[in-house]
C-alpha cells in the first residue's frame, strides 16, 4: 500500500515538473491546438513566452488561452518602458483579443480586425493576453497567427503604433538614441511616399553606424551607398529636405521606423558639446 502510494505521488510529481517545464524560460513560440480542449470548450491554457520576439499559431481554436509574454531578464526600471507589439497574420481568425489586468479584460482586437494585418502595440504593464475562441459550428478553417515583439520605446510614443512623437527629440534623447537604437546612419532623403496611416520616406545613405535585421541594404559598385525605407506616422508631415540628415530608430517586424532624425548639422553641434563636457553615453566616428 505505502509503495502504491509512493509510485502513485512520483508519478504526480514527475507529471507536475513535465506541466511547469512545458514552456520553458526561453521559450520564443508556441503552436498548440483547440483539438485538445475537445470535449472541454471552459478550459484556459497558460502560455508563457519569454524572448524579444518570436510568434504564436493556435489551431483549432475553442476555450481560450492565455498568453504571457515577458522579456527573459530581470525586472528593472526600464521595463516601465517595454511594450508588446502585434502583427497578426491576414488569415488569422476564430478568436477575439483581449487584455487581462489582475482579472479585468480590455478588447484589443475583435476577429476581422485581425485580418487586416496591422501591427498593434501596447505598455507591457497593461497585463497579458486572453485569447478567447469566438463559438461556431466548424473550427476546421480557423487559426489564430501573429508574430510579437518586445521593444522600448520613448516617453510619449503612441502605444497603439509605438510610433515616436512627431516632436524633435531632446539633446538628451538624441544622445542616448545614437547608443541604444536599432539603427543609426547619415545621409540623405530621396523621397517622400504619403499612405493611409504611414509616411515612407527613402534614404541614400553616405555613414550606416549600426543597424539591426539588414533594413538596409548596399547600393553597389556604382552607388557605393546604402539605401532604404524609414517609416513614421501620417499625422508628422515629413517633406523632402536638403541636406544631410541623422536618422536614429527601431526596427519593427522587418521595418525601419524613425525615433529621431536631426539635420546632421544639428546633431554635430549637440555631440561635439556633450564631447567637451565628458557627458556623451557613447562615441561614434563624426569624421
């Protein structure tokens, strides 16, 4: 009897590690399946993802999840300014969106809205994610899809883009972009294309300090430059300009998006007396 019971609690234990250790800390994506709550359309199933960036694909859906995402590092001040951005597949559908603060849920996307493909963002504080199947008669065609990101952004970004504000960065906030973006380069702008809810401006340029996911790319023998799209919101009402630019920003799903963008001029004088006063975060090559 004393060895049944033994056997039968190692089994528990063992069965208990194999749950907790599911969805390890590193943990990137996660596929699953409605299939498995067949019979049982109440249940909730706890995701965890735990890396910068990654994706997720249910199948199938029916009863709902609940997906938390957080960064695989330890808690700090910075956090306050860590959000999670989502780009949802075009063929994702079967589910709404909702975010789930200690219980209390907000909708972030319904069903159709999840079609369109737009990228949505929001304050890692808000809380998790609750993905609810909506009930229907065949589940067989239905997937829920999107690919996340976790990124900082500035003070005053509109969450719901992560777009920067449109006004000029401070000194200070230039500085500190030069050293922590994904991208910084010089050079200058080709042109200006005006979409429904973005400005895509093209760039040529002379300087690429640093960039994240190869946005840009070389020109050739003949360019001897790098060229390609930075993005910003409609509403900033960015025009051509001569000269040359600073262009500092976040990559986001394959995309260049702008954080600052001072005439190099500008930017030159800001880091040359930052320079003199020893308060620089970082050097770069100004030649």
């Amino acid at each position: 009897m004393v060895s049944r019971c033994l056997a039968h609690c190692f089994s528990v234990l063992v069965w208990c590690r194999m749950a907790l250790t599911q969805y390890s800390s590193d943990q990137c994506s996660w596929r699953g399946s409605g299939l498995t709550h067949e019979g049982h359309t109440q249940d909730v199933e706890q995701v965890y993802l735990r890396c910068s960036q990654g994706s997720l694909e249910w199948l199938y859906p029916t009863g709902a999840i609940i997906v938390n995402l957080r960064p695989n590092t330890a808690p700090t001040t910075a956090s306050a300014h860590l959000a999670v951005c989502l780009k949802p597949s075009p063929e994702s559908s079967g589910t709404r969106i909702y975010l789930d603060r200690l219980g209390e849920l907000r909708l972030l996307l319904r069903e159709h809205e999840q079609a369109e493909g737009r990228v949505h963002c929001f304050g890692i504080q808000e809380g998790a994610l609750f993905i609810e199947a909506v009930p229907q008669m065949d589940i067989s065609r239905k997937i829920t899809a999107f690919q996340y990101e976790l990124v900082r952004h500035r003070p005053g970004a509109d969450l719901h883009s992560l777009a920067a504000p449109c006004q000029p960065c401070t000194d200070a906030e230039l500085l500190l972009a030069v050293c922590t973006n994904d991208f910084v380069a010089r050079g200058r702008i080709l042109g200006v294309e005006q979409r429904e809810e973005e400005t895509s401006v093209g760039v040529s340029l002379s300087h690429l300090y640093r960039q994240k996911s190869q946005v840009f790319v070389w020109g050739g023998v003949r360019a001897r430059r790098w060229a390609g799209h930075i993005h910003l919101p409609r509403q900033c009402g960015v025009r051509p300009g001569e000269g040359d630019f600073l262009f500092t920003g976040t990559v986001r799903f394959g995309e260049a998006w702008l954080s600052c963008g001072p005439r190099y001029r500008d930017f030159l004088r800001v880091y040359q007396e930052a320079q003199s006063q020893g308060t620089n975060p970082c050097h770069i090559n100004t030649d």
